[in-house]
C-alpha cells in the first residue's frame, strides 16, 4: 500500500535580521554547483530555525564542519527571480540607498557585506507525489563595507549618470 508524502503549505515568509550571507550567485553565472541563468544564495541558520523550517518541508542544508570539534551549519538556499514578482532589493552605503535591479545585482557577488536584513517568501511545490517548500527572496537590504577610496570619492558626479539609448555608445569627441 502506497503510502501518502507529507503535505506542506507554508504561508508565512521569513524575516531574518543580520543574516548571513553564503554562496552568492546573485549573477546567475553557471558553474559546477549552479546551472546558467539561476540566481541564488544561502542564508545561514540557527539550529532552532533550521529544525523547525526543516519540520515544515523548507530545503534546509547543513554544512559539515573542517574540524571535527566544531558543529555543523544549517543554511537555506534562497532562490532570486525576476519576471512574476520581482524582488525588492536595496544596497546601502555610507551615500545613502540603491535600489538595484536584474541588470545591477551581480554587484552583490562580490561586496564585502556589513549586514543583511532580508524576508524569504516560501513557495509550496509538488512533483511527483513529493512535496515541499522552497524559499524566495521578497525584499533584501543589504548593508556594503566601502573602502578608503569609495568614501574619498564619493561626491565626485558619475559622468554617466544621464546616458540614455544609443547616445551612450558614442564618445564625446564623436558628437555632433
């Protein structure tokens, strides 16, 4: 007798304060862990949070330790998607706030973070008699450490700032 696999239907999205960052592809490049085009990063757990998410069908992973002494890490894989709701996600720095968008979010790849507070939307799946849930980025703030030079700079105006359309493509001693 076959037997029925557990039904999930989270609802509720997750809120995480200073959390932690992990595997970022916010780029979507391919590679051995990550097919071309997917936009994702993990986000690092508590053990409580991780037991309980885990319980309610969320696609909890854990890392083992280096060191047999130290405990294993729990993290979730966020997935980043644009075309149906697309995320809100705000860059600060010491300038102020960045909205970025799909074309400027592979800035995140490689910032050196200070904090990140962000909500993780589920959605509830099922494919072949298995369910369960997986976690979607709804908003993300993310606070960017700035070097010496950034802050130096600062106030220096971005000569680029109003290129629209072709015009941006030609160099100004081409212009008419």
């Amino acid at each position: 007798m076959a037997t029925k696999s557990k039904e999930f239907k989270v609802k509720s999205p997750i809120s995480i304060e200073n959390a932690q960052i992990i595997f970022r592809n916010f780029s979507g490049k391919g590679g051995t862990f990550n097919p071309e085009g997917r936009r994702q990063f993990c986000v690092k757990l508590d053990e409580d949070l991780a037991n309980t998410l885990s319980a309610d069908g969320w696609n909890v992973k854990w890392l083992e330790p280096r060191d047999p002494q130290d405990d294993r890490q729990a993290y979730l894989p966020v997935g980043v998607n644009y075309g149906h709701v697309d995320p809100m996600i705000i860059m600060i720095t010491e300038s102020g706030k960045t909205p970025l968008d799909e074309a400027s979010l592979s800035i995140l790849d490689w910032a050196e973070i200070e904090s990140a507070d962000l909500i993780i939307n589920p959605y509830n799946w099922e494919v072949g008699g298995k369910t369960g849930v997986k976690a979607y980025l709804k908003t993300l703030y993310i606070k960017i450490i700035e070097d010496e030079f950034a802050r130096k700079y600062k106030n220096v105006p971005d000569t680029a700032a109003n290129c629209i359309g072709d015009h941006c493509n030609v160099p100004p001693w081409e212009e008419d």
